[in-house]
C-alpha cells in the first residue's frame, strides 16, 4: 500500500462506514459515542468533497416543497436540531426571498400562502425594496421566509473534531471495492469490507452511505452485484455555478417558484453565491439501470461523472452558467452580467418516484442476503435527524434517544420511516 495512504490500527471493528460524506461522518459519530468501535473508509482525500459540499447550500425550512407536504413539515421539525447541533454551520446573515412567478408555476401566491399555513411556515410581503428587485411583468408576489443555509466547510471542520475526539478511525482514499459475508449462506454473519488499497477489515456492520454510488460499493468485479438488493435511483450531472453577488444581492437569497426557474443563494463555504436553474443545472439525468447520457458506459454515476468531464475539458469548459445567468436576469436584473467565479458540479441521485411530488425521504434499507448491511441515503442533510431510530432499531440497541450530539432532539413524534427496495 502507498505509504503515503492512511493505514487502518485493528482489523476488526465494530461498524464501518463506507463512505465519508455528511451521512456517513454523522452516523458513524453516532454509533462511536455508544462505545462503538467504528472505522470509516472514504474513497476521497479528505472528508465531505461530494454532494455534501456540492449543493446549494439551502437549509430547508418547508418552503421548497410545496408538493410534498411531509418532506416540507419534517423540514421544519428538523430544522431545530439541526440549528443545535450545529450551531456555527448555520447561516443566517441574508434576507431569505421567495417570489411566486407569473407564468408557468406550478403554484400561486394563494396556494404558496396557505401551505405556509398549514405547515407553519412563517411567511410575509417582501419589503417595498426587496419586491422593486423582481421585474414585476414575471414575477407576481414575494415573500420574505425564515430559511437559513449551512456552511458545509464549517460542517466538515465539526466531523473531523468529533471523529477525532470519539476515536473513529478515518481511512480516506480507501475505495471500497467489495462487502461479503463472512460465512456465505448466513444471512446475520460478520461482514468483510475489502478496499483497491488492499486493506481487508471485518465488522458486525456495515452502513453503505455513498449517496450516489449506493449501487456500487461493490465493484465492477467484486461479483455480489448480482445478489445484493440494488436500489431504484435515479442520477443528474448537477452544476451549481457560483458568483460574486452584486450589492444588491449580497446579502439576500432568492428562489423563483415552482417550475423552470432558478434560486441565487449564498455559498457560505465559499464567500459566493450560487446560482441554479431548473432547467440548466442538471447536464443529464438517468436511471440506475437506463439508458446512460453521452453515449457514455460507465454504470458507476462518479465514474460517469469523472468520463463526462474529461471528454468535455473540464466542469467550466461544461458550465451552462452563461444560460443560466440569460434567463434568471430577466426575473431578477440585478444578475444581468455577473460573471462566473467558479463551478461545482456532482452527481444529484434521487429514490426513483420522488420526482412528481419533488419529496425528498431518506432511504434506509437493510440488505435482504445480508443482514448487517445498512444503506442510507439522505435526500438532504436535516434529514439525519429521521434516521437515528431506524438504527436503533435494525441493531438491537434499545429506545432511540432521538440525538446526535448532547443538545439535539425531537420535537414531534417520530415520522414513518422510509425503507425502499424492501
Ligand atoms: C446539486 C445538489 C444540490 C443539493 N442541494 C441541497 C440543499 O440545498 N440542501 C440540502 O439539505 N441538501 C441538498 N442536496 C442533497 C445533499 O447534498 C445530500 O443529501 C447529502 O449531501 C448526502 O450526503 P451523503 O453523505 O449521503 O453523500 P456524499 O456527501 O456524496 O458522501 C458520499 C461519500 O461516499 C464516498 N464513496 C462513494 N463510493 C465509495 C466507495 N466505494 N468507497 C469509499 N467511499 C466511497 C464518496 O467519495 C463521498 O464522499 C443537494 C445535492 C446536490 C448534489
């Protein structure tokens, strides 16, 4: 193994993470803080590079779900939590805009104002200065919300001490290439975790937390494709271009409702804004097992990603940002000719299903052949707090005490949980 790559202490343990995006650092705090002895493999160099640094940065508060009222009502119960848990990653310097377009949205101002009411949401007319920002031919009311964002760098910092002070052990560029049962027809035996560095460790669990890549934790050649539940998902080449706000819009977020519009919203990580448009940021969309984009055949959605960019020069040689920018301008002039400071792009993966009503569950699953396996997919990162009792309960381990970290907890009774592919 390159020296240079960080070697596991022990062989046996008893959780490991597969990857090290917000998921899998949060679970694998989680688990460490009951006396779990807990390894956590990330394929990357460093923590929390993927889609748990490439979003938009948005910490929902209900607002942006209007068609799915339980992901809009968790939204708002989770957002407490969140805000205790992580107090410093909370963002909340900018005035939050939501403005309900003339044409082509799927909602009006009445139907916006009395989901707000039904969900709670606080809600009010955006300010005589505010609303003059909005070309008032396109856009028919705004609104000004309480949605704060999170600052994903200030996150990463947050794991890297937990993990370090609860004696998690991380192993970044540790690629896992295959999980097999110790002893084959036992559906409750120990798991073998292998990675491409050659490190083979064993654990009674595994938790699969690679979001985009749930499919294929286990290699092109590991051979258990075939007998491990795969799930229905769907993948998008996602651009979120980031730029440096006019004073206008320094210190506001604004988001456009509901159809092919856009959202311009501080980047915190970055001292940016970001800017997506529904109808740009995604390069390409594909199911798990369809028909793949470009021509392309890597079935592994990063793999695809990484094949997408090197035939195409690189994410700004990509970047659709020019279109972007053309079309929200017209809603929002303030953005007329702002320039593009730099671009991020990943895979966005969504459950199969969940793009009529735009919900955002968590998938939690636990392997049929494979009893110790759990995969785990956060829709978005509150989500975390929905996720805590149905590991409770898939380990044994007791009554949830519905926290992570020592401020947090529930403040509603526990939603259903969401166990897809089962
Ligand atoms: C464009 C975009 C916009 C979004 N906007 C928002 C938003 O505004 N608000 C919100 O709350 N949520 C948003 N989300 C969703 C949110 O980002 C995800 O729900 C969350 O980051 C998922 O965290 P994760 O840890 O599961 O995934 P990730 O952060 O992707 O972590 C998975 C990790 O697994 C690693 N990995 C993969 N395969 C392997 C392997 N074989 N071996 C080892 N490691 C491996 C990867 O390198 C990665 O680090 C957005 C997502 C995208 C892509």
């Amino acid at each position: 193994m390159d020296s240079a790559i960080p070697a596991p202490r022990a062989e046996t343990y008893d959780a490991i993470m597969v990857g090290g995006g917000f998921y899998g650092c949060a679970i694998a705090g989680y688990l460490a803080r009951r006396g779990w002895r807990v390894a956590l493999l990330e394929r990357e160099a460093e923590l929390m590079t993927r889609a748990s640094f490439v979003n938009q940065a948005r910490l929902h508060n209900g607002y942006h779900y209007p068609r799915s009222f339980r992901t809009a009502s968790r939204s708002r119960v989770n957002l407490d939590p969140f805000r205790r848990v992580f107090p410093e990653a909370v963002f909340d310097k900018f005035r939050a805009l939501y403005a309900i377009a003339r044409h082509g949205s799927k909602i009006s101002p009445a139907h916006f104002e009395r989901f707000g009411q039904v969900v709670g949401m606080p809600m009010r007319p955006a300010s005589k200065e505010d609303a003059a920002l909005f070309d008032s031919r396109l856009i028919e009311r705004v609104y000004e919300v309480e949605e704060p964002a999170f600052d994903a760098s200030i996150l990463r910092q947050h794991h890297i001490a937990e993990l370090d002070q609860l004696g998690v052990e991380v192993l970044t560029q540790h690629q896992v290439e295959s999980i097999q049962p110790l002893a084959d027809e036992d559906t409750a035996s120990r798991l073998k975790v292998s990675t491409g560095s050659g490190v083979q460790l064993i654990a009674d669990w595994v938790f699969n937390c690679t979001y985009a890549d749930l499919n294929h934790v286990y290699g092109e050649h590991g051979g258990h494709e075939k007998v491990i539940d795969r799930f229905g998902l769907v993948h998008q080449i996602a651009e979120v271009a980031l730029f440096e706000p006019p004073p206008e819009l320094a210190s506001r977020g604004v988001t456009v409702m509901d159809g092919p519009f856009f959202s311009a919203m501080p980047f915190p990580a970055l001292g940016l804004h970001s800017l997506t448009h529904v109808r740009y940021t995604h390069h390409a969309k594909w199911n798990e097992d369809g028909e793949l984009p470009f021509g392309l055949t890597e079935r592994c959605p990063t793999a695809l990603l990484h094949r997408y960019l090197e035939t195409g020069g690189g994410k700004l040689a990509r970047s659709r940002f020019a279109w972007m920018v053309r079309d929200a301008a017209r809603y929002l002039p303030a953005l007329s000719g702002v320039p593009l400071a730099d671009t991020l792009i990943d895979v966005k993966t969504l459950a199969v299903g969940t793009q009529v009503d735009d919900a955002r569950p968590i998938l939690m699953h636990r392997d049929d052949r494979m009893g110790r396996l759990v995969s785990v997919m956060g829709g978005k990162v509150d989500n975390i707090f929905d996720i805590f009792e149905f590991i409770e309960q898939t380990l044994g381990l007791g009554v949830a005490p519905h926290t992570i970290g020592a401020a947090a907890h529930r403040t509603s009774a526990p939603a259903p949980l969401e166990a897809l592919g089962e």
